[in-house]
C-alpha cells in the first residue's frame, strides 16, 4: 500500500458496494448529468473534490482538479489525488476556486469542521457545491426501515442531514447561498423505466427527492478604507443586503 493511503473500513467498503447497486447507480447518473453544466458556469481554475462517489468522464474543465481520498473510494484515472481526512486538509489556506462535498457529509461525524475547513481552503469569494441524501425522500425511508430491521450490511448509519440544518450552518460560518435543488425521485429498485418520476416529483413533490444539491460562495467582509468617501448605495442592492436569511431554496429546471 503506497505511503499515506488510508485503509478503507467494513463500512466503508460496504457503502462502497452501495454505491455499485442499482439504487446508488441511478443516483450517480442523475448527478453526473446535473453537475457539470453547474461547475462550468463557475469557471474555477482550482478545484478540490473530497471524497466518492462522483466521477466525470472527462472531467469538467479545470485546470487543476484534486480529489481527496480518505479511504472511502479507489479513484478513476484522470485525478490528481491526495490521500488524507476531509476534517483535517493537507491543504494549505486559499488554495481552491471550488470544493465539491459529494455525499461526504452524511457519514461523517462532525459536519461542521468540515464546512470549517472547506472556508479554510477557499480563495476569497470562491464556492463550495454540496451534494447529501435528502431525509424526506424514499432512500431517507429506506434507510430507516434497514435500521429498524438491525440489517447490519447498510452502510448509512447516521441521519441524513437536512437542507434546513445544512443552511444554517453554511450561514453562521459566512457562506452565501447562490442556487439549489431537489433531485433525482425514483423509488429504490424501480430501475431506468420510472424516470418519468423526476418530472412529475421535479414539479409536484421537490421535497420528496432523494437527494439535493447546493451551491454556496466564500463571503468575506472587505476592510473599512480610513478617510475614504462612502459610495452612495443602489437601492436594489441595499434590498438585496437585507433580505432575510431564512429565504425559501430556490428549485431549478435543468433547461438552464
């Protein structure tokens, strides 16, 4: 095993597997086809993925694209990768355009030093895209229905981490939310032949989703220029500055 690499655990391996099934595969599909329209309109020359499961072929273009393997996958070919911990970054302050958190968040402990150190790696006015199970669609059901069988085999174990909770937290530590959505509302085991359901969920039942994505950008207050004049403020704008922060997330089409 070459030096740093992280051995995977029982339960790392098994969500692993999960994510070759069918009810994982559908869900990746449904991912890779959204993300990448997404991730170019940000133009980002430094991009940090952590952790699985989504791949591109090819990737989206970037001209540096580091994926951080913390043991939880066996990364495709085309990344750079970095073996360590998604708490504790080997990176250095500043370096990363766009951090992508594909379903990290869930399995693990501590979500907050996570978003902590995803603001620590961010440039200035950068964006952080964060993809996690929705608690309130059928995999959220499922999930709980293997708990309560004690079927030792499913790998996710801890809560599904609300979109509520997850706003809240991207919002004390400075973050703006700029766009997201519900996606993906097949029934686990349905397959390919009830992809109509992402349409009819898409409209009449986001919050059923399996799962969402949101994007966010490092907001940082610019310093106070001593003796400068004040700019006199648009009144759009200072509409805009005192919007509430409890605003309702915003569901998109994928005609964008």
């Amino acid at each position: 095993m070459p030096r740093g690499v992280i051995r995977s655990s029982l339960r790392q391996r098994r969500a692993a597997q999960w994510w070759t099934g069918r009810s994982g595969r559908l869900l990746l599909e449904r991912a890779a086809e959204m993300l990448p329209p997404w991730i170019e309109r940000l133009h980002a020359d430094t991009v940090l993925q952590l952790g699985q499961p989504v791949f591109w072929n090819p990737l989206p273009s970037a001209n540096t694209w580091v994926l951080l393997n913390d043991g939880f996958v066996c990364a495709a070919d085309g990344y750079l990768q970095v073996y360590g911990r998604c708490d504790a970054l080997p990176f250095g302050n500043l370096r990363f355009d766009l951090v992508v958190v594909p379903f990290c968040l869930t399995r693990m402990p501590d979500t907050k030093q996570i978003l902590e150190e995803c603001w620590r790696a961010l440039r200035p006015e950068g964006h952080i895209l964060i993809m996690d199970f929705n608690p309130s669609g059928s995999l959220g059901m499922l999930r709980r229905w293997h708990l309560w069988r004690r079927d030792r085999a499913w790998p996710w174990r801890q809560p599904f981490l609300p979109l509520t909770q997850l706003r809240r937290l991207l919002g004390d530590l400075g973050f703006s939310l700029r766009q997201g959505r519900y996606f993906q509302y097949t029934f686990p085991g349905l397959g390919h032949s009830a992809q109509w359901m992402e349409l009819v969920g898409d409209r009449w039942w986001p919050a059923g989703a399996n799962a969402y994505i949101l994007l966010a950008q490092k907001r940082e207050n610019s310093p106070t220029l001593v003796g400068a004049i004040p700019a006199r403020k648009k009144k759009g704008l200072r509409k805009l500055a005192t919007a509430p922060a409890n605003l309702q997330l915003s569901v998109e089409s994928d005609d964008d």
